[in-house]
C-alpha cells in the first residue's frame, strides 16, 4: 500500500491517499474513507458510489473535508 500525506502550510496531516490494488483510496486526518478513484476508467467516485468527474479528484475531496471540518458522506 502506498501512501501519501496531504498537509497543510502548517506541516499538519489533513489526509492521505493510498493505493490498494488498481483502486486509489481518499481518507480524512480521522481515517475515514472519502471517496476513491480507478485509474482503468480514469473516474473518481465519493463514498456512495457517485462518479465525481473524469482524473483523479482525491486531493479535492481531502481539501474539501479539511476545509469544511467534516467529511459527512453525502
């Protein structure tokens, strides 16, 4: 699994990414699952299963739950 970590100017961990498989996962600083991308249909997906749009959209959704100060899967 390789991870990598999404901080802030601060050196604080707002998320992380991680690659299982041919599935790339986003989490929140708490470890919560927020959304997922694959990289065979090169789509990016919240947590329901919701196809947020075409690349890799994880960062955004990582930076979009630390600025909100949630990650509700909506």
């Amino acid at each position: 699994m390789i991870q990598n970590y999404l901080k802030d100017n601060c050196n604080r961990i707002l998320g992380w990414t991680a690659q299982v498989g041919g599935r790339e996962y986003a989490y929140d600083k708490h470890g919560r699952i927020l959304g997922s991308y694959l990289s065979s249909t090169n789509s990016s997906f919240d947590t329901c299963g919701r196809l947020l749009g075409n690349g890799n959209l994880l960062s955004f959704l990582v930076m979009r739950s630390a600025a909100t100060g949630d990650s509700s899967r909506r």
